[in-house]
C-alpha cells in the first residue's frame, strides 16, 4: 500500500491510511496472540474496540470480495515467509 511505517501509528484517518491500518491490525490478530489492547497500544496507543472494529471489518470484506481474500491470503503467506 506504499505507506511508511509511522503512518501505522499516526493519527491520521484518510482511508489511504486508515485502510492499510486495519488490515495490518487484522494480520497483527490472526498471526500473533497479541491481547488487543497490546495491538492497539502498537498501532499508536488505539483502543482495543478499534482493534475489534478493524478485525470485524476486514474479516467481512474478505467475505465479500473472492480477489480481496486472495490479497490478504497472499500477505498472510508472505509474513510467514512461505
């Protein structure tokens, strides 16, 4: 998504930025046994109900769209170095 790093922790909302959060705090969830208080702690101090919010929406969009499920499955696959 070529955004740079801090940009996961910033406090900006535009959707270039907010879009790749959640789907990074998605990976953070399913990948690792990270409470989501710690998660949102990561990602800028954010509360654990943005966490959950983040998770319940990529979940749903990953449901909705078999080329988005693809994507995410590709980044899933990537992070564990397969």
């Amino acid at each position: 998504y070529n955004i740079k790093m801090e940009d996961f922790v910033s406090k900006k909302r535009t959707r270039a930025i907010a879009y790749p959060r959640q789907i990074a705090m998605y990976l953070t969830r399913e990948l690792t046994d990270l409470s989501l208080p710690k998660i949102g702690d990561e990602f800028g101090g954010r509360d654990h109900t943005t966490v959950l919010h983040a998770h319940d929406k990529i979940t749903e969009d990953i449901k909705n769209s078999e080329q988005f499920k693809y994507k995410i499955e590709n980044m899933i696959k990537e992070v564990k170095g397969e």
